[in-house]
C-alpha cells in the first residue's frame, strides 16, 4: 500500500521512504531528526529521499563490530587516518546524507574541515567504505550505494555479502571484482599493510 510520497516495500529491507523534495532539508535538521529517532537507522538520498530503517539484527550487530574493531585498531596504528562506524553520517558531494558501515578517512582530509564541519555530518566522502549486507538488505541497492560513494571520491570500496560469501570490490576506473569466499582483503594502496579475513564474520 503506497500513499503520496510515501513508498512501502512489501518485504521491506526499509520501514519506508519518504519523499522530502519539497522540504529540501538542512544538514542541521536531519541531524536534528537523527537524534530525535535514535531508534531508526536513518539516510537521505541525494533526490532528497528519506530512507528509514530498522535496526539490525544481532548477527549483523555483532559482524559490524568486529569489522569496526579491526579497521580501528589498524587505523590507530597507522595513524595517517581515522576509522568512523555505522553510526557515522556523512554528506556527500553529490547532497546524499550516507552512514557507511565502516569507513576511513585520510587525516589531512578531516583536518581540513572546521570543527563544525567534524561536529555534525562531515561534508566529506571517505577514502575506504565498506557495507555489510544484512539477510534484509536488497543486493542491488547496496550495489547502488557503492557505485554512488565511487561516483563522490572514494578511493576503495567493499560490499562484503555473509549470505553468499562474496566480496564485491570497488576502485576507480575498474571493473568491480567479485570475490568467492576470500581468505584475506588487502587494503592497499589505500589502506597499507590492512588485511581483513573475512571469514571472521561470516
């Protein structure tokens, strides 16, 4: 069931998406609206589109983690970067309000933005993204995301797939690689001398 500017999936990976093309919202009130709703996991397409979703189940909770765990703890070391989690929004250049699952961003990027700029939705699209597809999650619009975060700067990107045990791996200027079950992600050039082994979350 639909209604004017409101979109329903029937097996929804979303609660809803909301058309907000008339509203044209700030960065200052979708951050106002994330914080009000700190049970939604919230996003706002670059056709000003809010996407509302449900929290994650526990598996995929848990999986997040880990990842998080190890791209901060290499990012801590290497220390030409910051490490952000899911919980992280960014604006990307094209206007799209996005909140990777992981993300990395070279320090003098962040360092190049003012402390309100850091404070609120950094006006930035990280270096490194990774999504983390979730059995709610349709293949294709996470597919879309990484072709839109590609499309806006980064540098490298991975849609790691628990279900099938897939790695789909973005760079600029290639083809996408798809990965059957891979013992080791390398990180470089991007990320030098980080390696993730997937089957630690599948």
């Amino acid at each position: 069931m639909s209604q004017r500017g409101v979109v329903r999936e029937p097996n929804p990976p979303y609660l809803l998406r909301l058309n907000l093309q008339a509203l044209a919202m700030t960065d200052t009130q979708f951050a106002r609206l994330c914080h009000d709703n700190p049970d939604m996991r919230l996003e706002l397409t670059a056709q000003h589109t809010l996407v509302i979703m449900s929290p994650t189940g526990a598996k995929t909770g848990w999986r997040n983690s880990r990842l998080n765990q190890r791209l901060a703890t290499w990012a801590e070391h290497d220390g030409t970067g910051l490490a952000f989690d899911s919980s992280t929004g960014f604006t990307l250049p094209n206007g799209a309000r996005r909140s990777p699952d992981a993300a990395w961003l070279r320090r003098e990027r962040w360092d190049a933005l003012s402390d309100d700029q850091q404070d609120g939705l950094a006006p930035v699209c990280p270096d490194f993204v990774v999504e983390l597809r979730s059995s709610e999650d349709r293949l294709s619009t996470l597919q879309a995301k990484m072709r839109e975060y590609l499309a806006n700067a980064a540098q490298l990107g991975w849609l790691l797939d628990p279900s099938t045990r897939r790695v789909y791996m973005y760079r600029p200027q290639h083809l996408v690689e798809v990965l059957e079950d891979p013992e080791t992600l390398p990180g470089d050039p991007i990320l030098p001398g980080f390696a993730l082994q997937p089957r630690e979350i599948w």
